[in-house]
C-alpha cells in the first residue's frame, strides 16, 4: 500500500522526463537519460510532499530549507521537474564524463 505523501518515480515517468530532457540547454544524450532514469527507478528515488524531502533506498537526497518554500499541491510532473529531474541529469552528467551514474 503507497502512502499518499510519498511520490515515487515510476517506469512510465520516462515519456515526461524525455520531454523535459528536451527543453533543457544541455541535455542528456538518450542512452545515458535512459541509464540515469534505470538508476534512479531502481534505487526507488521518492517524494514526500508534506515534509519536502527527496529520498531514496539509501536515504536523504535533499530538502527545502524552509517549509514555507515547499509546494502545496504540486502535480506529478511538477514533482519529475522539479525533485527528480536534477538528479537525473547529474547521473547523466556523470556518465558523460566517464562515472557511475
């Protein structure tokens, strides 16, 4: 059973994640987005939407410095765009300069 506060990255987030990829100055080439996507799908990088806080299997990724700051009702692509997309392409900016994502 899900928690309805917590927001997790599904498979089928790759379709909006590819667009936002798209809008992006300097995008992740399309084999390292898909490895970065896996990467982030199979750690079970999460939302919390009360608290405002990105997490994953091994633990806190990051958080809103003030509560006052954290979105009320964002929608599910509010939350790719703006919790997990950065982690995305940091993995693809890693893979691009030869990392582990």
């Amino acid at each position: 059973m899900s928690k309805p506060n917590l927001i997790y990255l599904k498979k089928s987030d790759f379709e909006v994640v590819k667009q936002l990829n798209k809008k992006r100055k300097e995008g992740c080439s399309p084999s390292h987005l898909k490895k970065s996507f896996d990467k982030h799908l199979s750690d079970k990088i999460k939302y919390n939407k009360k608290i405002g806080i990105v997490s994953n299997r091994l633990g806190f990724i990051s958080s809103y410095s003030y509560k006052k700051d954290i979105p009320k009702n964002p929608t599910r692509d509010e939350i790719i765009e703006w919790e997990f997309m950065g982690e995305i392409t940091n993995s693809c900016s890693r893979l691009r300069r030869g990392f582990n994502p």
